[in-house]
C-alpha cells in the first residue's frame, strides 16, 4: 500500500488512535506483503468528464461498488471499464462548453451537485 494511502488511513483514524506513529507501523507492516490497487470517485469523476459528463458523488460511488461487485480478478479493472460503466448506465447530465473546456484547458474535474 502507498504510504499517502496509509497516511490517509491514519488521519482518518486519528480521533480513536492514542499513537499515530505506532498506527503507521503497524499499517505499514500489514501492507508490506499484499498490494492494493485504489480507485476513487475523483478517478470515476475524470472518466465521466473525459465522456463530457458530470455525475453526483453518489452515482461515482455506485459505479466504484457496481464495478468493485462484478469485476474478474484475473483481469482487474481497466479504465474502459469505468467509461463504459457510465455510458451503458446512461449516468450524469452533459458538461457544458466552458465546463469542457475547463476540463480539457486546465484539468478542471466537474462534479455534478
């Protein structure tokens, strides 16, 4: 596991932990003999506006657990998979002009409210 990912874990945690530096370790540790890839809704965010689409975080999130559910192991994810996840659910509403252009011009994500 990335150690942004641990350091996000432990500051999440932070309220309950008495030693975040113990916590560190001991994700560290735990992490040292597997690997874990990450998506997040921002990932799934960028794939809909590469679509010219704009989704919730709720429908990001729902297409992270829909593809989570039913992916092959063998294959994992692809970032096709995320796209065509969108466009086979008909998700989100269409960016605007000046909202793709933001995206394209200036790597702007657009997350519907």
């Amino acid at each position: 596991m990335d150690q942004t990912h641990i350091d996000g874990m432990v500051q999440r945690l932070h309220s309950v932990l008495k030693d975040r530096h113990k916590a560190k370790a001991i994700l560290k540790r735990y992490w040292q003999p597997r690997m874990a890839l990450v998506w997040s809704v921002i990932d799934v965010h960028r794939a809909a506006n590469e679509r010219a689409v704009a989704l919730t975080n709720t429908e990001a999130l729902a297409v992270l657990e829909s593809l989570h559910r039913q992916h092959n192991q063998q294959y994992g994810i692809k970032w096709e998979d995320l796209t065509t996840s969108i466009e086979d659910r008909v998700l989100g509403r269409k960016l605007t002009r000046t909202e793709l252009n933001r995206f394209i011009k200036q790597d702007i994500i657009t997350v519907q409210k």
